[in-house]
C-alpha cells in the first residue's frame, strides 16, 4: 500500500510545508504519491514531480478546486482514500480544515501536528502546550495525520520528473463559496519559512515603538514575529502572531524582544536553532529558554543592535 501527501500550494508553486510533510512521509513507508488538487496546476504538479522520494503525483485540475476550500478538497481526497495506508498534510490552517473532515468520513481517529514518526503506526505529538509528549499508536486501516513542519527537515528536489497522472475531479459540493481575500504584501519573508524572525512583546509598548523591531528585522533581512499579548495590545495584526495559537516556526536565529516567554510562546518557537531574549525583567521565563540573553531597556538595546549592523 501507498501513502498520500496532500499538496499544499496557490496554483502557481508548491509551498515549502509540503516538502517538511513528504519528509515526515518516507518515514513511514516508500511509495509516496503527493496530490496536488487545484485549478490550473499544471507548473505546481510538475513542481512537485521533482520532489526527492515522491513516486508518483497525481492531479486534479478543476474550477472546484481552485480556492482549496475544504469541503471540496476533502471530498477529492476521499475518491482515492481507500488506496493508501497513511494521507499527512501540513498541520497548516488549510490542513486543519481538511483533514478531520477526511477522518470523520473514513470513520478513523485524527493524529494532530505529529513531531515524529516512531514506526508506519505510532507517533509522537506535543500536548499540555508542547509541555509534554504523546506517544500515540493507531490501529486505523487508513492513518490521516498533520505534520507540525518544523519538526521534519525539507525533502530536497531533483532534476529527475516522476509521472503525473491525471485524476477525475469532484463537482463543486456547495457547502461554501469563496468571497475573497487580502493579501498583505511585504517584501519581507514569509514567518512560517524565515530563517530569522525578530519578534516584539508586549514590552515593546506601543505599535509606534514596533518599528524598532522592523528595522532590526529588516537589517537582518528576516521576518516580523510577535506575541500573542503585543497582537492582543493592537500592536500588529493577528498573522503575525507566534506561538501555540499562531505560527509554529524554527528559524535559524529568533530574537525576541520584549516578550515575557509565556509557556504557548515558548512551545511555538522551541525548534529554532537559536534563541536570543532581550527583556529588561531578568527573571522573565523568555530566558530560561533562550540560548543567548541581554537583560535590559530594549529602546536602548535595539538601536544599538541597529547602529552595530550599519
């Protein structure tokens, strides 16, 4: 039996969480098939046939499909479910709305934003806020899982193209309608991806004071981060938010600034390879998981950052 990786992507490329899940995939067998389900995917599904360890890919192309809404992605998942052993997507807000509407389907038990594959039926996912670990064996035919990315390195691409076959598409389920959407453009990184992330907390003070966070993240050339109380304050709008409600992220180097280290925090930002706290509370919890800390006035520590990258 086949595994299944759902495809994430805007119809033009693939997202790099696809590349962390077939990852987390070969770790649970070797015939691995990526379905890429949209409108007008032809250059993400041969995108995806490069994918090292990808056997085959298969492709949906309809207007149904276009917006990826979970009703219809779900149900074209469903149309070659029985074929495979294990179907994981990005543990994602578009995965989190796909796959346990496939779950209740199949009648079988989601395995939620699992961090490792301990053989093809058990699995490791955090719990508690990422206070503990969960061991969870399934005895499910079929095994739907969400990956938490950061905890899977990217599969690599080739200059080889495996098969792409061409799938039937479900009709639209009219369950829901696409309106619209707003993109904010940024010539910064995407934060779930950024390889460095500078991130304000409460402590910053005001959204005007922010932009001492921006201009060392933009010195940096990385991306802008921010707690879940600087989010709540107004300081900055909610998709940036960090942590066990908004993005899990592993960058290279994450500096955080002005943020107390609140343990959902803390379990969104854990996987970085380096973490630098700057907070003028020298007992704040933000340094108990930092690997670097300066215990001071941030409005002064940060321009000094500023000046020395000049």
């Amino acid at each position: 039996m086949s595994i299944l990786v759902i495809a994430e992507h805007d119809n033009q490329s693939l997202k790099n969480s696809t590349l962390n899940t077939v990852s987390a995939a070969l770790l649970c067998g070797q015939d691995i098939h990526l379905l890429v389900a949209g409108c007008q995917c032809k250059s993400v599904a041969e995108e995806a046939s490069k994918v090292s360890g990808v056997s085959k890919v298969l492709m949906a192309d309809a207007t149904s499909l276009e917006h990826a809404l979970p009703e219809n992605v779900a149900r074209q998942i469903l149309t070659i479910a029985a074929a495979y052993t294990h179907i994981l997507a990005p543990a994602t807000s578009s995965g989190k709305a796909v796959m346990p509407r496939v779950a209740a389907c199949l009648d079988v038990g989601q395995i939620s934003e699992i961090t490792r594959v301990v053989s093809e039926e058990t699995f490791e996912r955090p719990i508690y806020a990422g206070n503990a670990i969960a061991t969870v064996q399934s005895e499910d035919t079929i095994k739907v899982l969400t990956v938490r990315t950061t905890a899977f390195p990217p599969a690599e691409k080739s200059d080889s193209a495996v098969p792409v076959e061409n799938i039937a598409a479900v009709a639209d389920s009219g369950r829901s309608s696409y309106v619209s959407s707003r993109t904010d453009k940024s010539s910064r990184p995407e934060l779930s991806s950024a390889k460095i992330i500078v991130s304000g907390g409460q402590g910053v003070g005001s959204a005007e004071n922010f932009r001492l966070i921006e201009q060392l993240a933009d010195k940096l050339g990385g991306a802008v981060g921010a707690s879940r109380a600087a989010v709540d304050a107004g300081y900055v709008p909610n998709d940036l938010q960090v942590g066990q409600t908004g993005k899990i992220v592993a960058p290279d180097l994450y500096i955080a600034v002005g943020i107390s280290g609140a343990i959902q925090h803390v379990a969104g930002i854990k996987d970085s390879r380096t973490i630098v706290a700057i907070n003028q509370d020298p007992d704040a919890p933000i340094f108990l998981a930092a690997d670097y800390g300066i215990v001071g006035d941030l409005n002064e520590l940060v321009p000094q950052l500023i000046a020395a990258l000049d």
